[in-house]
C-alpha cells in the first residue's frame, strides 16, 4: 500500500505542469499567428501606399490639366519645367511640395532624384513618378520646336508589377 501512494503522487506531480512538447507546440502556433498578423499589416501598409499613389497623380493631372487650360496656347509643360520647383510653384501653385514624390522615395533613387530632392522619372520606375510629355506626332515633346500636346503620368504599384497610369485628357 505505501508504494501505491508513491505512484499517485508522482502521477499528480506530472499533471501539474507542461511538457516539453506542449511548449513547443504553443510556441510553434504562436508563431504562425505573429507572421499572420506581419504579413496582414504589411499587406494593409501597401495598400495605403498604392491608394496614396493614386491619389496623388490624380492630384497631378488635375492640376496638369489647369495649367493647360489656363495656357494661352494650350499646352502642357516640358519635363524639365515639370522637374522645376521654381516652375511649379509659379505655375502649379495647389500642388504641394511633396505631391511628386512616391509614398517610398529615397534620395538614394537616381532614377528621380537631384540634390537629394524628388523629381520626375523620364520612364516608369519603382518609388518614383514618371512624367512623359510628347507632341501632336507622338514624339518627345522638349518645347522648343513643337507644342507639349500630350502627356502620361504613371506610379509603380507595390506587390506587383502593376502600374497606375493617367494620360491627358485633351
């Protein structure tokens, strides 16, 4: 009888904690639900940045197409006049300063960067804005031997390698 309640009490000692495997098992399940929520909020941070892209090349073409209805020749401006801060502040004045520069730009981008501040990219390109403006043919408008006719601007979307694309409207 006395090594019967030997046995009862080493039986009650085991149940009174966790084994070796039970921890692992809640550690291994703990981790799939913190790389759930990692890739959920990721995923949600992304989707902001793309809705802030649209938004603001929306923002763009409204005031592009402004300043071409205000123009006296109806035209829109060069790439280098866009490029310009100066230019845009006289000619662009509801634009605001960082309405050019991609939710994820880095002055470590040359694709759209000069001294260290945002510019447009002459092609489509990650983290930056493209602007390309062209003339009645179709060829690459510089505003010296023909008007500015026409004009794409385009964001590279993350998690893919969807674009967002507005033309001119005229």
């Amino acid at each position: 009888m006395h090594s019967l309640r030997r046995t009862t009490a080493n039986a009650t000692n085991r149940s009174a904690g966790f084994t070796l495997v039970e921890l692992v098992v809640v550690l291994v399940v703990l981790g799939i639900l913190l790389t759930l929520v990692a890739m959920t909020y990721s995923g949600v941070q992304g989707k902001n940045r793309n809705n802030q892209r649209e938004a603001e090349i929306n923002a763009l073409q409204t005031q592009l197409e402004t300043y071409y209805a205000q123009s006296p020749n109806g035209e829109y401006p060069t790439f280098a006049q866009l490029n310009s801060a100066t230019w845009r502040t006289q000619n662009l004045p509801k634009l605001t300063p960082n309405a050019i520069s991609d939710p994820r730009w880095s002055d470590d981008n040359v694709h759209c960067t000069a001294a260290k501040q945002p510019l447009f990219s002459a092609a489509p390109a990650v983290d930056c804005y493209a602007y390309q403006v062209t003339d009645t043919s179709g060829a690459a408008c510089d505003g010296n031997t023909a008007m500015c006719a026409h004009y794409t601007l385009t964001a590279t979307l993350e998690g893919g390698k969807d674009t967002y694309v507005k033309s001119s409207l005229n």
